[in-house]
C-alpha cells in the first residue's frame, strides 16, 4: 500500500509541474518587469529541459525539433519562450543551461511564431524582421533585417562575456558551453559590464548570427576550432551546417544562399548527401552526427568519401580552414557523435558520404601533411567582412513571407 501511496504522489507531483509550466507558456512565459528581465526566476532552463523531455517522450519524439506548447518551444537541445505581446525570446536555454534571459530587437511589431521541425521562425508584421531558432548542437540562432536595427542581449546571471576580434565570446560558469555572437562588418557592439548585457546595432540587409560550440561535442578542446569556425561565418567561407541526430531527424543551416544540401539516403552504414551550389567558389562545411543511423562497432571509425573517393582526413583542422584542395577533418567523440569539417574547393554538385569503415577495411591513413593552402590576410576588428550570402538568403525567405501576407 505504501508503494501505491508513493507512486499517486509522484504522479501528481509530476502533473503539478507540467500543469504550471503549461500554464506559463499560454501566458506568453513569466511576466517582464519592462527592464528585459523576467520578473519570475523559479523556472529555470533546467526545468524547462526537464518538462520538454517529458512532454516529448510522451509524444514520441525522437531527435531534433521544436515541441511547442503555447508560447513555450521544447527541442533536444533548445528550450524557449516567446513573449506573445512583444515577440521577445525569454528564458533561452542550451542543454538545460540558461544563456540568455531575453533576446529582443527594437522596433519589432510581433506578428506570428511559426515552427517547422528543428527551426522556429519569429516573424514581424511587416515581414521585414525575423529570428530563426535552430535545434541543433550547435544551437545556431539567425536574426535579420531589411532595415537598420538593434539586438539586444541580456545574459543569464552566471553567463561572462567577452569580445574577441569583432565576436562577441559568451561563457557560462560550472557549464562547458561557449557560445559566439557573429555580426556584419560596421555593426556597433556596445557590451556593458562582464554579464552584460549585450546590444548590436547593424545596418540594413544584414545578420547577427548566435552559434555555440556542439554541445554533444564537449571535452575535446574543441573551443579553439569553433572559434576559428566562427571567424570562417563572418568572412562568409562557411557554405552550410548539417546535423543529422536520432530517428533520421536533421538540421541544415544554409550560410550560403547558393547552397543546397540534400539527404540522399541515410543506413546503418553510410550517409549519403548531395550538395550543390550556384557559385563555383570553395567553401567550407561543418557535419555533426549525433544518435544517427550509422552503427558502429568498438574498432569501427567514421570515414568520409567526396564523390566516391575516400578522403585522407588531416589531424589539425587548421588546415581545413586554409586548405585550396579537398581536405576533412574529424573529430570521434563516441561512436555516436562526431564532428567533421571540410573544404570543397568548387562546386557544381558533389556527393559526400559519411561511411562506417571496420577495422578489417582497408585503412585510409590520416594524414599530417599539409595541403595546398593559402595565406589568410590578417584583419583588424573593422575589416570583418559581412554576411552578404546568409543576408540574401533571408531575403528570399522575407520576399516569400512579404508574398504570403500581401495574398491575403
């Protein structure tokens, strides 16, 4: 009797807690004192993560993508609100880590929340303005504008900030997670105090681009590589982000609006992408494998093929960033996650295959010899340059949102 007094109790405590956070979320999430900061601190990422899990298990979610619920937004990595007046984003959380306790951008006449699988899009009236939040490991958020505009960030209380040639570097106490704030060239970066908060302020037709290092990623010393990432985003080298998680789910980031990444086929041993683009240019490319298809066994590895042809993986991936020729690099966490960069140095179309090599195959050595390179120009926090791909990107994206309203 006592096991079935205890189990009730759970049950109802748990009920309790889902009813509360629900009920939050209808309200548009805890209440603003107007200064930006929520007036109610009890409902932490941490409990927001936990109620998403819950709620998405018991939907049969699996991988990425946006549960929402109200004006909550729950996915694996993300946890949200959206003020349902002011269309603000509160309570952002990474992991169950609180990052940002809002992110507004000013002269924003709210219209509509919109989610489609592992991306949510907060749009304005006018279709001019919008934020788009990605579930994915890198918990990559795009904020953009046709006219002159300013973001305003304000930290969670134990997140630091700090500026490091032109991008803003967000860290969070007792936490792995580091987090970048790319902006265009010419963008005004006003950071007030180590907890801030944070404003930019960048002209018209431009992007403000929020990316963390993978979360699935930690404990690799990785910080170092997606902090030159980071700097590749705001020279414009980066053509695309591709995460594919559990249950086929995957989240493409397009930072260049002439790339097209599409998943072909996806096994227990290979995955299989097609990339083509517009743009003969080389450009870099970042995959992030998490609970995906591909099963391997304790000696097994990951491997690359680049149009059916294995690749010599390089173990510094400084040398994918200043490659000239096909160049990978991967980083193998478990046998579940991995990282993999790499360069292609034209395009057209390519196959890119993301294979399972047993230790019985034939071995494609990893190379430390250098490739072809280029010398990068050295910049001053003034020269870097903007975000003139992911701005015509958006532009689209706005054209069709613009489109769409005029209709009706």
């Amino acid at each position: 009797m006592k096991l079935k007094y205890l189990i009730l109790i759970s049950v109802s405590v748990l009920m309790v807690v889902l009813m509360i956070n629900s009920g939050l979320c209808q309200m548009g999430g805890p209440m603003n004192d107007g200064m930006g900061r929520p007036s109610d601190d009890s409902f932490s990422a941490g409990d927001m993560m936990g109620t998403g899990q819950a709620l998405r298990h018991d939907a049969g979610m699996q991988g990425m993508g946006f549960m929402r619920s109200g004006a909550c937004l729950y996915g694996q990595y993300i946890t949200f609100d959206v003020d349902n007046e002011t269309g603000a984003i509160t309570k952002y959380g990474i992991a169950g880590v609180g990052i940002f306790e809002s992110i507004a951008v000013d002269v924003f006449d709210y219209d509509s929340t919109q989610v489609r699988g592992a991306m949510t899009t907060i749009a304005d009236t006018y279709g001019t303005t919008f934020v788009q939040v990605h579930d994915n490991p890198a918990a990559v958020i795009n904020v953009f504008s046709s006219s002159k505009y300013t973001v305003y960030f304000d930290l969670a209380q134990d997140a630091t900030v700090s500026e490091e040639e032109n991008i803003v570097k967000i860290a969070v106490e007792d936490s792995d997670i580091v987090v970048y704030i790319i902006s265009a060239a010419g963008s005004i970066v006003d950071i007030l105090g180590d907890n801030g908060p944070i404003s930019i302020t960048s002209q018209a037709d431009s992007s403000v681009v929020v990316r963390a290092v993978p979360v699935n990623m930690h404990g690799q010393g990785l910080d170092n590589v997606h902090g030159m990432f980071a700097r590749e985003v705001a020279k414009n080298r980066v053509g695309a982000e591709v995460s594919l998680g559990k249950g086929g789910s995957m989240s493409v980031v397009n930072y260049a609006e002439e790339m097209h990444v599409e998943l072909h086929s996806m096994t227990q041993d290979m995955i299989r992408l097609r990339v083509n683009s517009t743009d003969p240019a080389g450009r870099i490319m970042a995959f992030n494998l998490d609970n995906t298809s591909l099963m391997l066994r304790e000696m097994d590895r990951i491997g690359i093929h680049y149009d059916g042809t294995p690749m010599a993986c390089v173990d510094d991936p400084e040398l994918v960033f200043n490659a000239t020729t096909a160049t990978c690099w991967i980083s193998q966490q478990t046998r579940e996650q991995a990282q993999v960069m790499m360069y292609i140095p034209e395009f057209s179309e390519h196959t890119i295959d993301i294979v399972v090599e047993s230790d019985e195959a034939d071995e494609v050595p990893t190379t430390t010899e250098t490739p072809e390179t280029t010398d990068t120009p050295e910049t001053t926090e003034t020269e870097v340059p903007g975000f003139a791909a992911l701005s015509a990107i958006l532009s689209l994206v706005l054209t069709g949102y613009v489109f769409k309203k005029l209709k009706k």
